[in-house]
C-alpha cells in the first residue's frame, strides 16, 4: 500500500512539474530574464511569490522556464542515447563476428574512463554550453545500454521463430524491426531506471584500483 502511495505521488509530481514546464510562459508572472537591482533579493511578495535573485529577476518564472530547459535536455538525451544504444545493440548481437568484436571493443574503451571525467574531457575539448554538454552525456550513456541491448540480441537471435522466419527468407533488416526490437524495447527502459549500477559499476572499480 506504501508503495503505491509512493508511486502515485510521484508521478502526479513529475506530471505537475511537466505541465508546469510547458506552460512556463503562461503561468510566469513576470519576465525571466527581466533585471531590476533595486529589487534584488526581495522576499516572498505578490508580484514576485518566490522572491527575487541578486539581480532583481523573479525567482519563480526562472524556475518555471529552467525547467522547460531540463526537460528539454533530458528527452532529448533519452532518446537519442536510446537510437544510438538500439543500432550499435541490434547491429553487434545480431550481426556478429568482425563487427560485434569492434563494437564491442570500442565500448570496453568507453567503459574504461570513468563518466564523469571524460565528460569533463569533452566539454573541455568542445567548449562550455548546452549542446556541448549534451553531447558529452550521450556520449558518456550510450555505450551500458547498447551492450545490454546487444546481449539481449544474441539470446533472441536463438529464439525459434526468429530461426523460422530467417529460414523462410525473411530480410534480416525486418527480423530485426519486426521480430526483435519489440521484444527488446520494455526491457531497456527496465535498465535505465538502474542508471547502468550493475553494468559499469564493476568496470569502473576494477579500473580504479588497479
């Protein structure tokens, strides 16, 4: 019972804050980006509800605006980090052999650097900013989910009907499509509420101490 209390707070949480982001230019009641330093740091007030900052701006309508920003960000990373995980899983675990072996070679590179600081080695590289930070995500995401995905594949690749369907000639592009990533898809956001715990984690460790 506690943990559907839980659930459902939460979610009608998240929603609030999703609607409330979407709204953000309607439900602001005043300019985020507008300064007024005599009005800096003021308290709770009707024209200002949360107050307002060192330079005068409304706290509440940056906050409402900021999070159509992070909400932006963290979709646009999902999906992205999700096509990039899909293609480099379906293309290792079903095609195999040569391509698998580079595939797979090329995430153990990935794996080996601990996320954060070779998310600090892109920004560095590319510059400060929300798209260099955006690439520095996926790219520090991509590659835990694309080796579930890829293990995930080469167990479904044994399955009886996919064995069916390629000796019936079946293109492999639509056993993929058709008879692999639905079955996939559910089980890949499973792994993302982990945060890949139980995939990089041990990697990482066994980095660091050596």
């Amino acid at each position: 019972m506690k943990k559907k209390i839980a659930l459902i707070s939460s979610s009608v949480l998240v929603l609030l804050l999703i609607v409330m982001a979407l709204f953000a230019p309607w439900l602001a009641p005043n300019d985020p980006y507008a300064t007024n330093m005599a009005l800096k740091l003021q308290g709770f007030s009707t024209d200002y509800p949360l107050g307002t900052d060192y330079l005068g701006r409304c706290v509440l309508s940056r906050l409402l605006y900021g999070a159509r920003v992070s909400l932006f960000i963290a979709l646009s990373v999902l999906v992205v980090t999700l096509f990039i995980s899909m293609f480099v899983g379906l293309l290792a675990g079903y095609v195999g052999g040569i391509l698998d072996l580079v595939l797979m070679r090329l995430c153990d590179i990935f794996l080996a650097i601990p996320d954060f600081v070779f998310a600090l080695v892109i920004v560095g590289a590319l510059g400060g900013g929300i798209r260099n930070m955006f690439i520095a995500i996926v790219l520090v995401s991509w590659v835990g989910f694309a080796r579930i995905i890829r293990n995930m594949v080469r167990s479904l690749k044994e399955s009886t009907y996919v064995q069916y369907a390629r000796t019936i000639g079946v293109p492999k592009w639509k056993i993929m499509i058709r008879h692999i990533v639905p079955f996939v898809f559910p089980q890949i956001f499973l792994a993302m509420h982990f945060e890949r715990q139980w995939i990089q984690k041990p990697y990482r460790r066994e980095v660091v101490t050596c």
